[in-house]
C-alpha cells in the first residue's frame, strides 16, 4: 500500500501507529474477510441484499488519487484491509480534490476522493457513457490555525477571519481581535495568511463559510476549490499550509483538524450560530452533520455544512468522498472496490474518532451502502 503526499508531516505514520496502539495491536485495524464472513457494526443491513462479491484471488492494484484530507484516515484503512487481504493493494496520491477530480475525470486512476462534490460543469466534463458515484466516507472540521507567539487560546469570529483573508485586518493586535480576546496580550505583529495553493475540498469548504458569512467575501472573491486570493502564501495539501503555519511566525492558515493536531498547532475557537466560541472537534462536526441529515441531497453531492444549529456545533463542516465509476472494465478490481468500500463504511466507521475525523451519521451510512449496489462490471451489479 501506498500513500503519496508533496510533503509530509510525518501525521500519516503517526496516525496508524497510534490507533493500533489504541486498539490493542495491528489486529484491531485487520478487516475480516469480505469473501467469507460479516464486515461491520451492521451487518444485517449491509448483508441484506445479497452476499458480499467474492475477493479476487489474483493479486489486484487499487490506484486512486485526490483529498489530503482524508490520507490518514485512508492509509489506516487501506494497511488494515490489505493486511486481512493480501492480495489487494492500493495505491493512492494525495493531491488534492481538484486533482483527484481531474484524475478520475481523465481515468488515469481507478477511483478518486475529493472533499467537495463535483460540480454540474465537472460531472459533464465527464468521458461520455462515464458515470460517477459520490461515496461519503468521513466528516472533518476546517480550523484555522495561527503562530503567534506568546498566544495559546484564541477567539475569532466570521468578520476577523474574513477581514484578515480580505487583507484589511493585518496586525494581530488590530482592536476586532483585541475585542474578542480581552486578557489576551496581543503582539504588535503582522500578520501573514496561509492558503492552499492547490485545487483544495478544504478550500472549498473554507471559503463557502467566508463566502456565506461575510458580503464583503462573497462579491470580491466567492467560493470554490480554487479562488484568487487577495493576500497571502500559497501552500501545498493540508500538511503543506500546517507546515508553513508551524515555520512562520505570525501566520493564520487553514486545515483540517486532524493535520492541526497532529502538528502540533493551535486553532482558533470560532463563534458559531449560537454565539458560541467553539472549538473544532469531531463532536462539534458530528452535532453538524446530525442536523443536517434529514436534508442529505438524493445525489450525495452535499456542500459544506455551514453554521449549523446548536450550542457545540462547530461552523465549518464537511463530507468528504470517494468517487467510484458505476462501471468498471474490470470486475475483480470493482469486486476489491465495494468489498472494500463497505469494510470502510461499517467496521472503518469505529475508526475514525481516534484519527480525527467524525464518522458519518447512520442514516447517511446505510445510503452510502446502498450506493455500491450500483457498481457493475460488463453491465453486471458486482453487489446485487
């Protein structure tokens, strides 16, 4: 197995190393064998349907592309399937949604992950006869983190953080902070704003939030995997940003909120829809995503959650997913596919809080489930 990012910060091995550690051995990672036996926390309802496509016997490589996201997460589960299941590999490049998107599109990849869902214009760029299924695997929280020294605990808000993304917030002890920060000594410091320089899911749930949030933001600049910047430094991937963040002082950036805790880095508690200052945890995401459930849309192409209700929700939320062809040339890689697809969405569910990420809620678990029924290969339901 193998995961490839244009920089590391060391977090993917370190994830995997400590959920094993957490879970009592490498055993606890190990999928059981999707051939021969029951694959998660609900088998009954994912085994209602029909039994589970038989694993290929020869050896298969996976080769998939996309969100930095999710890499962690992914690697955990690629070496625990891989490990009950030697003969499926995967091989998988975190580039980025925008790359993902791109490799998927050109099917230069078996699958794609991407943490924003296509758009209309990227669904119809699509190969013709080529249809793609959004698969949820996870949710995360976007933090922003900051280096400021002497600063451990910070309160931000919707217009602080858009005012210092616009530019006209520029000094860390500017009063719009100083104002939400009483006690705190802020230094008389300029602040330096970190992006992602690469087609980015965390871009695009980042500046959907400024762009709901602050008018300014939304007539200037809008939402998107890739916007033009007013101000700021360009970075590579969720790591790239965190690294850039830990080097720079004086800096705010925006990640993921694994890639924050596994660097080391604080972030902000921002003021959410309640008026509270929270912050980012898988609770909070979870208590987002809970709320919007009953409004999952039919095509799985769900935005960001932005500004959920409630006391604990944290306001920037977001899916993020695999991006499956409904048919596969190859049947027993589209067999190693869903087996492996449904592993994740039940036994990989209990995983995920241990790594930073929210798992998904139930109702959007058991659709995202009923969406592998639609793979086939030759036209066939790999999974009828």
């Amino acid at each position: 197995m193998t995961i490839t990012t244009h920089r590391r910060i060391g977090g993917l091995a370190l994830a995997a190393a400590m959920l094993v550690a957490a879970c009592g051995g490498s055993s606890a990672t190990a999928a059981p064998d999707a051939a021969t036996s029951g694959t998660g926390a609900t088998p009954a309802a994912s085994m209602a349907d029909g039994a589970l496509p038989l694993l290929p016997t020869a050896n298969v490589k996976l080769q998939g592309a996309g969100a930095t996201f999710p890499a962690p997460l992914y690697q955990t589960w690629f070496e625990g399937f891989s490990g009950a299941n030697p003969q499926v590999q995967f091989d998988y490049q975190a580039i980025g949604s925008g790359g993902g998107i791109k490799a998927i599109t050109e099917q230069t990849v078996d699958f794609g992950a991407s943490d924003a869902p296509m758009k209309d214009t990227e669904i119809a760029a699509l190969p013709s006869g080529v249809q793609l299924l959004h698969v949820p695997t996870a949710l995360g929280a976007v933090v922003v983190i900051f280096n400021v020294p002497g600063v451990t605990d910070l309160k931000l808000d919707s217009e602080t953080v858009a005012g210092m993304y616009l530019g006209t917030i520029t000094n860390w002890n500017d009063p719009k902070i100083a104002a939400l920060n009483p006690g705190v000594t802020l230094p008389d410091l300029a602040i330096t704003i970190v992006h992602r320089s690469d087609g980015s899911g965390t871009t695009n749930a980042f500046t959907t939030y400024l762009d709901t949030v602050s008018p300014d933001w939304h007539s200037k600049v809008g939402a998107g995997k890739e916007v033009n910047w007013p101000t700021g430094l360009g970075s590579q991937g969720n790591d790239g940003v965190a690294g850039s963040v830990k080097q720079t002082e004086g800096s705010v950036g925006y990640v993921e909120l694994n890639y924050a805790t596994q660097a080391n880095i604080p972030s902000a508690q921002i003021k959410n829809a309640d008026g509270q200052f929270v912050s980012g945890s898988t609770d909070g995401v979870t208590a987002a995503a809970e709320a919007a459930a009953a409004s999952f849309p039919d095509d799985f192409r769900q935005a960001p959650i932005i500004n959920g209700a409630g006391p604990a929700t944290y306001p920037i939320a977001s899916y993020t997913y695999l991006l499956l062809p409904v048919e596969w040339k190859d049947a027993d890689k589209a067999g190693a596919m869903v087996s492996f697809a449904n592993w994740a969405l039940t036994d990989g569910q209990a995983q995920e809080t241990a790594l930073g990420y929210a798992p998904l809620p139930t109702t959007i678990q058991q659709k995202a489930i009923g969406e592998l029924h639609k793979v086939t290969s030759g036209g066939t339901p790999v999974w009828p």
